[in-house]
C-alpha cells in the first residue's frame, strides 16, 4: 500500500460465526496483538455479538462492524436492520454488498448502493464488497465486471462521500476456498478499481479511498498481497477467527 496516502484497514468478517462467550473471548485474545497495529484493526461480528464486542473493545484501537444493514429507517421488513439501529449500539463500520449476500440473499448492486447510501447518512463507515465470479475472469471480462459493480454502487454519491467508503476486491473464487489471488493479482484488480473511481470522481478522491484484498488471505500469504501498493489492507474471512493468525495478518499490515 501506499503509506503516505492511506493508512491500511485489516477487518475481520466473522460471517455467521461465534457465540456471545466465544466472540469476547475472541476479542481479548486480539487485544495483546492489536495493540501496537501501525494499521485500523476492524470486527464484523454478527448482529447478535453487537453489543458484547462494543462493550470488549472500549479503551481499544479495536473498532466494530457489522455485516449488513438496510436501506430503509424502519419499517416492515421482517428479519432486517437499519443503519440508525447499528449506529445506537456504537458500530462504526458496516460490510455491504458481500459476495454470500449477493449470491445467496439475492442482493444487487441496486440494493447494496441503497444499503451504502443509508449507512453513509447514518455516518457509518461502509466496506463495499465488489468482485468477479471465476468464469467472469475466464472469459475476460474481469474488468469490465469491476467497472460495472463500481459504477453502479457507488452511484450518486459525492467525492466526500466516496472518500469515506472502503472498498473490498473479493474475487468470488477465492473466498473460502483456499484459492488467494496472487499478489499481482489482487494489485491489477484494486489499481483498476482505483482507476474508476479516479474517473467516477477525480483522482484525489481515489488516491484517498482504501481498496482491500479479501479472499483466503491467511498468515501466510498476507505480507505478499500487503506489500502491493495498490492493496490497502484485508477483509479476511476464515484466519480473522483465530487470534494469533489475525495476529500476524496484523503485525504484516504495520510494517
Ligand atoms: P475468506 O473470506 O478469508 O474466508 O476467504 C473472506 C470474505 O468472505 O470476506
């Protein structure tokens, strides 16, 4: 990354995992590694876990997300949460868009760029997850799918909006597979994705945006992806669940 335009951004994404006991627990073993981050150290925990990992982290440089919200203030939308719910329980970030949610949940990118809108003006900061499928990079078009997904969600925002969002490069294929992206990899896909938002705004706006890797990026693979300069930081899945690998994402993130 680069160190004089942006600080790195490492966050956890604990998906549907941990009980209330299990995520406190998780939350002190990360505190000791945490501690001297040179990096933002984020947990998305789920809804449930909300207020136990408020509560863990204060006097922290540990910060809390959650990993969806809705677009709408309230209302009748059984089983969904708004922006202003996550903001009255002292969440700060909140992941949109992610590729389970996409896939499984039926979200698009008109919905994620409603959900990113209401989290914006509930002054939470959003991590927007963009990526393409594995046939849509065998076929080519692995550009033109990030151009689309950042097109369309981050549609209507101002340059000062869109300089408080994250954006997370997910190729689908790696997630949870085991299968990273190479460094170079991950470094053309978030330099283009750098390169839209330059011509969506201007390019002081996308020098400032933080673009993330995530997909299977592990302890040890970690420093790799990092050392790109276009690679701001990680959203990590399966390694933020254990301490001491999250650790060590952390402590290749502050060099
Ligand atoms: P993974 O998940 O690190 O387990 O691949 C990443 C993510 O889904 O954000």
């Amino acid at each position: 990354m680069n160190k004089n335009l942006r600080k790195a951004i490492i966050a956890g994404n604990w998906k549907m995992n941990k009980t209330r006991p299990e995520a406190k627990e998780l939350i002190e073993a990360i505190k000791p590694l945490a501690a001297n981050a040179g990096c933002e150290v984020v947990v998305c925990v789920p809804f449930t876990n909300l207020e136990t990992a408020v509560e863990a982290v204060k006097g922290t440089n540990i910060h809390v997300g959650a990993q969806n919200c809705h677009f709408e203030k309230s209302g009748a939308f059984t089983g969904e949460i708004s922006a202003d719910m996550l903001k009255e329980v002292g969440v700060e970030y909140v992941v949109l868009g992610h590729s389970e949610r996409r896939q499984y949940f039926g979200e698009t990118d008109e919905t994620v760029n409603k959900r990113l809108k209401a989290a914006l003006a509930a002054e939470l900061k959003p991590i927007v997850c963009i990526g393409e499928l594995l046939w849509e990079r065998e076929c080519g078009i692995t550009e033109e799918v990030l151009g689309k997904q950042c097109k369309l969600d981050f549609y209507g925002l101002t340059a000062d909006e869109m300089k408080k969002c994250v954006i997370a490069y997910e190729p689908v294929w790696a997630i949870g597979t085991g299968k990273t992206a190479t460094a170079d990899q991950a470094e053309e896909a978030c330099a283009y994705i750098r390169s839209v938002i330059a011509k969506m705004f201007d390019s002081a706006t996308a020098d400032a945006v933080t673009v993330q890797y995530g997909g299977s990026m592990n302890a040890k693979n970690a420093a790799e992806l990092l050392s790109k300069v276009n690679v701001d930081g990680g959203l990590i899945g399966g390694a933020s669940l254990k301490a001491p690998d999250f650790g060590e994402i952390i402590k290749a993130a502050s060099v």
